[in-house]
C-alpha cells in the first residue's frame, strides 16, 4: 500500500529572522518610531531590523538540512539590477558613507524577499495562509495602536466651539510620527483584513471586517490626499483581479466611489483643499512644495543618469537645486514621489530594477489577488510619497512581491543557495566597508554650540570652514559662518552670505547679513541694496527694531528708494491676476503707508484680504516706533537632526539676532505678506543683479 502523501514543510525560520521581526515591530509601533529609528539607543533595533534578514538569507543559503529555492531568473536578474545599482550607485555618490547607510534598507527588502519566497514555495498553502493571517494581524495592531493614540490626542484638546472642527483636522500620524506614514500603511494592510473577513465565518467574520474598519478610519484620521488616491486604486486592482459580473462591478464599483467621496467630503482638511482655488489667493503650500520637489528630482537625476546620487543623498543634493525652484523648502528629507525619487538618487539603473519587479508583480497579480491589490494600491500611493527608506514600508512591499513571484523550474539547488550566500555577504562586506555618518552635520552643530562664545568664535570658524569644505552648497554653515565673520571680515561674510541666498533665496535674515558685512565695508550705497532685498524677501523686516540703530537709521531712506525700483520691476515682471502679482501690488502700497508717502485708502484699494481692507479702510496710520514691543531671540532648526537622520545631534540654533516688534508679528501679522512670498527664481534674478554690481 502507497503511502500518504506529506505535506510540505517551510524550512525552519532562522533564529536573527525572528530578532529581526521583533525590532522591526519595536521601531513601527515605537511613537515617532520614523525617526526615533535614527536615535540612540534606538538606531540599534533599526539596525538589528536591516542585518536580520540579510544574516538570516545567508544562513539559510549556507544551510545543509535543505536546499534554498529561488525564484525565475526574471526575478533574479531584477532585484540583482536593483541592489547592484543601489551598490554601485552609493559608492560613486559625493557622500559615499551616509548613501552607503542608506543602502542597508533596500538589502534588507531584497533579503527579505528571497526569504518569504523560499519559505512561502517550502510550505505551500498552509504557509501562505499564515502570512495572510500575519498580514491581518499587523493590520489590527497597526490600526489599533494608532486609533488609541488619536483619540488620546483628540481627547487632550481644549473644549470649545471650535473643539470638532480642530479634531477633525487634526491629522493623525500615529503611530511612526507623520500623517503620510499613516496613510501608507493604512493603504498596504488594508486589503489583508478584508480577504480574512471573506473568507471566515461568524464572530470571525466581524471581528476582520472590524479590522477593515479601523483600517479605514486610520486612512481617513490621515488626512491625506495621496491616502484616497491609493485607496482608489485598490479598489480599482481588487475589482479588476475579481473579475466580477457587470452587476456586481457596477456595485461595488460605486460603493468604492461613496466610501472615497465620504472620506474625502467628511474630512475639512482635504475637502478644503480639493475645492477649486481662487487664482488671486496664495497656493495651496503643500502643493507647491511637492511641484517643485518634482522639478528638483527631475534636474538631479539629468544631472547624474546612470547611478543618481546615491539612496539617501536627497538630502545633500537637493541644495544645490534650491534657489531655482518656486516654492522649494529649505531642504528636503525626500521627493514626494517614489520614481522620481528613485530617479533622483540611484539613476536610470535603480529605475530599470524597480520597474522590472512592478512588471513581472503585474504579471503575477492573478497568484495572490490579495497581495496584487496592495501593491497596486500603494503604486499608486507612492505617486505623493516616498516611505521605502523606512523599513517597514520596505519589507511589506518585498513581502508582497514574494507572494506574486511564480515558482522556480526544477528542484532547489545546493550550489544556488551558496551562491546565494557568497552574493549576501559580499553585498553586505561591500555596504559596510564604506558606511559613514556624513562629517559635515555635527561639525556643524558643534560649530553653532560655540559659536554664541566670542572667545570660542575662531574655533567655530574653522570648523565651519571644514564643514565647508566637505560639502560647500550648505546655507546652514554659509549663513552662520557670514555672522561670525561679519565683523571681524566682512569682505568674506559677504561671500559667505552672497553664497547662502543663492541657495536659499528666501532665507529670513541672509540678504539683512550681507547689508552688515558691506556696511561694515564703509560700502553705504551697497549696504542699502542689500537691505532693501531684506524687506522684499521678508516684508516685516520693514517693522524690525533693527531700524533704530544710527548707522542704519541713515541709509533708511535710500533703502526704500530702492525697494521702490524693486517692487516696480517685480510688479513688471508678475501678471496682476495672478498670486503673488496682486500681492506684490499690495506690497508697494504698504511700503509707502510705512514711509509716510501713501494714505491708507490708497492701500485699501490693492488689499487683498477682508483683515487688510478693514484696517486701511479706517484710516491707520502706522504705528509709533516709541511705543514697540521688543522680541529678541535666536532661530533653531528643529528638523536639522530629521534632515541628516542623527536624532543624536543637538538642534542648531543660528548665530542671527532677530528683533521684532512683536505688535507686528502678534496683532498685526495679517498686514504682512510671508516671508519668501516672492517666487525664488525672481527673487534669485534680482540677487544675481544686485552682485553684478560689485
């Protein structure tokens, strides 16, 4: 008599595979956990989570008891393309150590890929309904964990009658610590609550269609725009993968469009900025940000085609492409958009590989339906962010793509494992050797703690010098190291602030620095251009106490002489039914209200806002300068650590003293435009003019 068949065993999980589970789950679940990874002590558990899987694939390779199985050679060949390229790429990066750090994340998915593909072929059905079981799991504790933390947060604020609008804008971004991390992990796990709960029966059912809902609700207490979007096309791949009746598509079709309308209705924050804008108010900020990211990511990755910058460079490249950009942020930890991140930092090579695995996952979806919907919902999520730095987001991704993946043609070989284990060490040997944190942050840091020392000044100088060095397209030391100079050289402060504009044109504070330096040059005239930039930059800067000092109390006058010439040519070059061209109408009436040359009905008549009309509309005369409120203080840059990804570096405080009469930065902020209200590359041409003159 024949003998019963077995059923397949997945190979025993090694035991770092499990540590690795165990600190990956720490770091997600940990408040803030996307960068309180990047904080001693717990940079440790991120790092146990991106060495696991990889120590774990080349123990498994090596191992005698069974032999690895590995996928096709399309997939092979794939993820060889993406982690050769992000190798090559972060060795041939300008900051090869920190893009080398950076290239552990994407070893780590690729390991972790080949390890749920080895387990998932291994074990067959019974395995991988232990995976989806785990999927839905993560998905409960996910939700649950980050509804509790929401709710806590909601439950601490103010009652008033304002108390439901501001919980209902109040983005939840539990529990890694940004709303866009919600949203995503929201968009991957969804899916996996919602096959269990078809697939189960009575309490089991409602208990995963609870799941599902709390699923939802996270997206929804989100806020995100992108997090509806990728809902969308979940929906979407689900309802292609099921192959429904007409009826049936047709129905479920429209309640996935109700359930993303409501969602997008019931949320004030992306209904407000989903409505059709005035073409006079000022953008969404959010929008412009991301649309200038693009054109960045875009130039950088021209700039560098094959390999890119290098996995985690955006950072220190995109600097350099600042000043050029309307309505980029000072500096930016990602792109907002995963291609064109991609693109940017590992080049046409990481590129290929990331499309050829979307391609043959595309080619796979009918394997695991379930799985298929996730990624393609994420897909498209990941238009509006980029999460894959962050290791959770990576290893549900290569998670998924095993369970796409076809099985291999033939038996397991012995030599693929050690092969397999020969290529895993190497990768991780050729990832380690060259691993450095970037030098230039914590000189800088150091520099700024000192630098409030005048008898530490020289010290602080050089090492900012130094930093420099290493890096020179850096406003943080450009700027700092003109205030430390602007007395003591000011021909070189003036470089040095000449050189920080240029790569943050709205920088509060930079164009009033290089006014100083040329001052303190016995340069009047040029001191007063200088100023002048200041005060378009950052209209307030009109209001500042700093006018009451004699030496620039005597070149006032001819500093708004030539504001004046200036909001002319910019009045000239913006059209006036556009933002800002109607602020920078406005901006040329308050500055004459402010010097006694214009009446208040004349500002009025260009204002606007209701606050502003009503104010001019009364008659205001500016306010006496012997009656202000002095503020003094110095600015910190609270997301420099985030920046650099060194949570254990102090925040920088700049070397500028800024004074402000605080009636206008309180009572009478509304009458101000912001400050960089001026598109850059405008405010850029008129730089570029004033140091042509020399």
């Amino acid at each position: 008599m024949a003998a019963a068949p077995t059923a397949p065993v997945a190979p025993r999980i090694p035991a770092p595979a499990l540590a690795g589970l165990a600190a990956l789950l720490l770091i997600t679940l940990a408040d803030n956990g996307a960068t309180r990874m990047y904080a001693s002590p717990w940079s440790l558990a991120r790092w146990a989570a991106l060495i696991a899987p990889v120590a774990a694939l080349a123990l498994r390779g090596a191992s005698r008891a069974e032999a690895l199985r590995l996928p096709p050679a399309g997939w092979l060949g794939s993820w060889s393309l993406v982690v050769g390229g992000v190798l090559a790429s972060a060795w041939l990066s300008p900051w090869r150590g920190p893009s080398l750090i950076g290239a552990f994340t994407p070893l780590a998915a690729a390991a972790s890929f080949f390890l749920v593909y080895d387990c998932v072929q291994a074990g067959g059905a019974e395995t991988r309904a232990r995976l989806e079981r785990c999927a839905g799991w993560l998905a409960a504790i996910i939700a649950g964990t980050s509804l509790f933390l929401w709710v806590r947060l909601v439950a601490a604020l103010p009652r008033g009658p304002d108390f439901l609008r501001t919980a209902a804008n109040l983005r939840n971004p539990f529990p890694l610590g940004h709303s866009n991390y919600t949203a995503g992990l929201a968009v991957l796990l969804l899916s996996w609550p919602v096959r269990l709960a078809r697939q189960a029966r009575g309490p089991a059912r409602a208990a995963w269609a609870l799941v599902a809902a709390l699923d939802l609700a996270v997206l929804f207490t989100s806020g995100s725009r992108g997090g509806l979007l990728g809902l969308a096309g979940l929906v979407a791949a689900g309802l292609w993968l099921a192959r429904p009746g007409w009826k049936q598509l047709a129905g479920m079709g429209f309640l996935g469009l109700v359930i993303v309308a409501l969602l997008a209705i019931l949320n004030p924050r992306i209904r407000e900025i989903s409505m059709p804008r005035d073409p006079q108010a000022p953008p969404d900020e959010s929008s412009v940000q991301r649309s200038a990211m693009l054109r960045a990511g875009w130039s950088m990755g021209l700039d560098r085609p094959f390999l890119g910058w290098g996995p985690n460079a955006t950072p220190h490249a995109y600097p350099a492409y600042r000043g050029h950009l309307d309505g980029g942020v000072e500096d930016a930890l990602e792109l907002h958009n995963s291609p064109v991140q991609l693109w940017a930092e590992t080049g046409a090579i990481g590129s290929l590989g990331a499309l050829a695995l979307c391609v043959l996952a595309a080619a796979g979806a009918s394997r695991n339906q379930t799985a298929a919907a996730a990624l393609a919902g994420y897909a498209v999520y990941s238009l509006t962010d980029w999460q894959l730095d962050v290791p959770i987001f990576a290893f549900l991704a290569a998670a998924g793509l095993a369970l796409l993946a076809p099985p291999a043609r033939g038996p397991a070989s012995p030599a693929a494992g050690k092969a397999m284990t020969a290529a895993t060490l190497a990768c991780l040997g050729l990832a380690a050797l060259g691993a450095r944190p970037d030098p230039a942050p914590e000189l800088n840091v150091r520099a700024l703690a000192i630098g409030k020392d005048p008898a530490r000044a020289a010290e602080a100088i050089a090492l900012l010098n130094k930093s420099l060095e290493a890096d020179p397209d850096q406003e943080i030391a450009h700027f700092n190291l003109g205030w430390l100079l602007v007395t003591r050289d000011p021909a070189a402060a003036e470089r040095n602030f000449a050189a920080a504009a240029l790569i943050v044109p709205d920088k509060g504070g930079v164009y009033f620095g290089l006014g100083l330096a040329r001052l303190n040059q016995a340069r009047a005239n040029r001191a007063a251009d200088a100023l002048a930039l200041e005060c378009l930059n950052d209209p307030l800067f009109i209001a500042s106490p700093w006018w009451r000092v004699p030496e620039l109390a005597r070149i006032r006058a001819p500093m708004l002489a030539r504001l004046a010439r200036m909001q002319a040519e910019v009045i000239a070059r913006l059209p006036a039914d556009r933002w800002p061209g109607g602020e920078a109408r406005y901006m040329a009436a308050l500055t004459g209200w402010f010097a006694g040359n214009a009446p208040a009905s004349s500002v009025a008549a260009v204002a606007r806002t209701w606050e502003r009309r009503d104010y001019f509309l009364a008659n205001a005369k500016p306010p006496d300068p012997a009656g202000a409120r002095l503020r003094s203080y110095r600015r910190e840059r609270s997301a420099y650590p985030v920046l650099m990804r060194d949570l254990d570096l102090d925040r920088p405080i700049d070397l500028y003293d800024v004074q402000e009469d605080s009636r206008f930065t309180e009572d009478l902020a509304f009458l101000f435009p912001a400050k960089g209200w001026l598109p850059a590359p405008l405010m850029v041409s008129l730089l570029q003019a004033d140091l042509a003159l020399r």
